[in-house]
C-alpha cells in the first residue's frame, strides 16, 4: 500500500510530516504502508502507473480525487484521507474526516464503485468530472476565481460577488438521454455525479454515487437579486422548492448552447458539452454501501 500526500493540498501542513502521520496509522491498522509527497498532478498520475496492483491512498481534498480520475495512466484502487476544506467525496462515501477513522478505513474497508461524469467538447477535449460539471453563474464565478487553492473561501466569495454583479440569465438549451428537456433561461446548470459540490453545496439530494446515472438540475433566476437568493437557497439545500428550478435523471446530457463551464474546480471556458456517465471509474475504499 503506497501513500501519495498532496503537497497542495488545503489543510495538509506540513507535507511530509503528514505522510508520516498517515503511514504509521496505516501500519497500526494492520496494512503495510510506505509514502510519497506528490507536488504535481504529473507525479501523482507516474505514481498511479506503478501502484497499478495495489491500493492507493490519496490523503488530501476533492481536487486530489479530481486528478485522480483525470490521470491517463491505469487507476488504481483507492484510499482516501481527506485533508481538504469540503471533502464532498469523502462525506458522499461516508469516509471519516478524522485521520485515525479515516486511515482504518482506508487499511482495511472494501473499495466500492464511484461514477464519474464523462465530459466531451465540440473540439474533442475530454475532461472527467467526480462531483459535477456547472454552467452558467458559478462557473464564471469560478473562471475570476484567484485563492491559492480550491479551499479559499474568501477568494471564492469575492469571486461570486463580482459574478453577481455582471449577471445575466444564461440562453440555455439541455437534452437528456436525446429529450429536450429545457429551453430558455437559466441562472445555473448542474449536470451533477455526488449530493455535494464546490465548499459543501447540497446540490443534489438524489445522488447515488454509483447508480448510472447523472442528475441535471436547472436553477432559474432573472436578475441579480434573485440569483442572490438561489444561491442563499443552494447553500441552506432549498433551491429545488418553490418552482425554483428542476431536476431529471438521465444517462446523459448534452448542453447544446454554449455556456461558462467549470468540471468540479477546473474552468473549461464557454461551451457546449456533451456529458455521460463512466460507471465505477474510480474504486475507493469506503466503510458502507448505500
């Protein structure tokens, strides 16, 4: 069992020392455990290449998990410490925040599938989305974003504000599984893989983190005030009441019109997308099935 230690990530500290913290918990929960600290996205995809036989854990936040699944080489199975602000992968799989409860999860629990959203362009660009693809008000947000990293969460308030003050509502066109489903207007779109997005959203109450299927949920809001108020709504989990927006199931979606783009933390710029589900790309190990 190897250990990859984001250097990046948010709340690490000291990467090395948290290495090995993480590795003697590992061996005092019976696994044996050697570690590395990862500072680039390319050294942990040529760890990945050499770990392909045996378990992998990834100590870090929703970013690491997000490189993990963008990796060209094998996936290997996974573990998961999570070190990051949000931790949506971690609490959609019941993976504990405390590193002792994590680290014995991850030495020992079975790896359960985890979906993820297959994210093709007009261009050919592929990209893999492990919480959700976002169109519209938080993905523009998302492109002005400047925090050192993904927890920053007064330059990811700064952001939406300054998103908030140049709104508009966005033309949107949605199809799901070859169906219109929506034509107009629209605040935000969330093609949506895990029941968190972005700093803790619950976006999506429907998620199922290995069912086959993508939830597309369209948020309506014309004017700023309004998109305010979605977002107020969004955070508190109220934003599909109320005539608010709507959701549909699929196996996938396509946004025929083009639209700012953001695939979990990562802007894609303005475009259309075509979305599908890639069942059990990512194996992790996890301490129960729903």
């Amino acid at each position: 069992m190897i250990v990859a230690v984001n250097g990046h990530s948010s709340r690490a500290g000291d990467a090395a020392e948290l290495r090995d913290r993480v590795v003697q918990r590992l061996r005092t929960a019976g696994a044996a455990a050697d570690g590395l600290v990862t500072r680039s996205e390319q050294e942990l995809s040529a760890l990945m290449a050499e770990t392909a036989e045996s378990r992998l854990v990834l100590v870090g936040g929703d970013g690491t998990v997000h490189a993990a699944a963008n990796a060209p080489a094998p996936i290997p199975e996974l573990g998961l410490i999570p070190t990051g602000r949000a931790n949506n992968v971690a609490r959609a799989l019941g993976i504990p925040l405390d590193l002792d409860e994590a680290a014995r999860v991850a030495a020992s629990a079975p790896a359960v599938p985890l979906d993820v959203l297959r994210v093709e362009s007009e261009e050919g660009v592929r990209h893999y989305c492990v919480e959700a693809l976002s169109g519209g008000l938080q993905a523009d947000a998302r492109a002005a974003y400047s925090g050192e990293n993904s927890g920053d969460l007064r330059a990811g308030i700064g952001a939406l504000v300054a998103a908030l003050l140049r709104y508009h509502p966005y033309r949107t066109e949605l199809l799901a599984d070859g169906v219109p489903v929506y034509t107009g207007c629209a605040a935000q779109v969330f093609l949506s893989n895990l029941p968190y997005f972005g700093f803790g959203f619950p976006i999506n109450p429907a998620a199922h983190h290995a069912d086959g299927l993508l939830e597309a949920i369209v948020l309506r809001a014309r004017s700023r005030g309004a998109a305010a108020r979605l977002l107020l709504a969004a955070y508190r989990g109220r934003h599909l009441m109320r005539g608010r927006g709507q959701l549909v199931r699929a196996r996938r979606a396509v946004l025929a019109s083009p639209l700012p783009l953001t695939c979990d933390a990562t802007p894609l710029g303005t475009r259309t997308a075509s979305v599908s589900v890639d069942a059990g790309r990512l194996r992790i190990a996890a301490p129960w099935r729903r």
